[in-house]
C-alpha cells in the first residue's frame, strides 16, 4: 500500500508483547472484521521487543494487508503503538490491543463515530451507556477514581481515556506525534492532552465489548505488577501535567526541543 492510494484507507496498529499463543487468532479475527467495512484498510503489527515467539507467530498470517514490525527490546505500549502510527499510511489511524479482552467490532463503531460526529478523535469507552462489560470491580473503583482526576487536571469531557481502543484523523497524528514523550500506559492521555492543547477538541466517545477475564498481558498480570502499573501511569500523568501547564514543552516555540527528543526515540532497528 503506497501513500499515492491512501483516499479513504484505515490504519489500524497493533501492540504486541509476549503475544505469542493468541497474535495469530488476533490478527485473523481484527482483519475479519476489516474486510466488512467499506474502507480499505491496512494493519501494522508492532512487536515490542523480541521476548518469545510472538513475530514469528505474527508473521505466518499471509495476508497483504498485514504488515509485522519491531524491534529487539521491550520499550513499552506507547512507545510501541508510535511507532506503528509513524510507519501508516491511512486517513485514518486507529489502534487496538491485542489479546481480545476487546472485540475488534468496536473498531467498526469508532470509525462510524468519528464520521456521524466529524470527530478529531475517537475513544472507546467503557462508560458508554452502550458499551457491554464485564470488569472486575476493583478495577472499576481505580478507573474511575483515574478519571476523576484527569478531569480535574486536563478538563476532558470524556469518561474514559485507558480502554485500549481510539481511532484519529492523520492530521491530528501529524500534528502530535513528534512533540509525545510517554512509553508506555500514560501515552493516552498524553496524545489527547497534546491534541486538545493543540485545538483538537472534537474528541467523542464509542461503545465497546469488553471482557476483562481472558489471558491478555494486562488482564493476566500479577496484583504486584498491576500495582506498579498504576504508580507509573499515575506519575506518567502528572509529568504530562507538568510538561503541559507548567513548562509549556509541547507548545511550538519549543519545536526544537520535541523533535529532537522524538529523533532519539527512533533509533531502533526495525525488523
């Protein structure tokens, strides 16, 4: 697929780590879904870090509308799903966890949104009226509690930022990649943040299935490491704050600095 054909194409990445057992079913189940929609599409696995077979799993799919991609060592889901972003050609690009604790139709429904609403941005909610989910109530309390204060920090309208399913217009992303610095779970609210910053502000949300008791790497991690998980978002989000009230970096006048900063993350060997 070449930039010269890119009318009406969705770009959907895809983050994968230590995917091996499920990415084939994954990739087959999202480009089933793909294939139903009147857009032409492509879609870009991104490996982050080569921990387990998960590339050569990815890799055995024989589709041309499949791309696998990657790199050597583990850098996190935001720095993961950038990467794949840079490397699309679509109108409009997407992204979706792998793991399937989302079915992949919401990405059908996101797409119907951002057209109904001529969005920016669309994210898949959890607290769309709806959305159908299963979700264990602890979980619940801390998403909820995270998006109380994103709201009081970013003044977003949306109830839910973390669900692993959000659809953009290119020149959103054209506009916001080279100035992100988050690697990993904050990398959401930075992107919106960025975008909102930047007057990007037609940000509206789609329902979704999700279930929350599958074997994904989230879903199946340790109470220990789910834990460390929410320091680190949570940390990640005030740095975005501070980076975003206090320094002013993602504004323009600092263009030099960001774009630097996003050379140096680049420096991978892609796969």
């Amino acid at each position: 697929m070449t930039k010269e054909n890119n009318k009406h194409v969705l770009s959907v990445v895809i983050p994968v780590y230590k995917q091996e057992k499920t990415i084939g079913r994954d990739l087959k189940r999202i480009e089933e879904v793909l294939q139903k929609t009147r857009y032409d599409y492509e879609i870009i696995a991104v490996i982050d870090g080569r921990m387990d077979n998960s590339e050569e799993e990815a890799k055995k799919i024989t589709s041309k509308k499949i791309k696998v991609t990657g790199y050597e060592y583990n850098h996190g889901k935001g720095y993961a799903v950038r990467f794949g972003m840079a490397r699309t050609v679509g109108d409009y690009v997407a992204f979706i966890d792998s793991g399937m604790d989302l079915n992949p139709r919401g990405l059908t429904m996101a797409l119907e949104h951002l057209e109904w609403y001529n969005a920016d941005i669309i994210v898949g909610s959890k607290r769309h009226p709806v959305s159908k989910v299963n979700y264990p109530f602890h979980r619940r309390v801390i998403s909820f509690g995270y998006q109380v204060i994103i709201h009081l920090l970013f003044g977003f309208k949306i109830t839910d930022t973390q669900v692993g399913l959000k659809i953009y217009r290119r020149e959103v992303l054209e506009k916001v990649l080279p100035r992100l610095l988050v690697k990993q779970f904050a990398f959401d609210v930075e992107i919106l943040a960025v975008a909102h910053r930047l007057g990007f502000k037609r940000i509206y949300e789609a329902p979704v299935e999700l279930d929350f008791t599958g074997k994904s790497s989230v879903s199946s991690m340790t109470t220990m490491d789910f834990w460390r998980l929410i320091f680190k978002t949570f940390m990640d989000t005030l740095a975005i704050f501070y980076r975003l009230r206090i320094l002013h970096y993602y504004d323009d006048h600092n263009q030099r600095k960001w774009r630097y900063d996003e050379d140096l993350a680049m420096r991978v060997n892609v796969g």
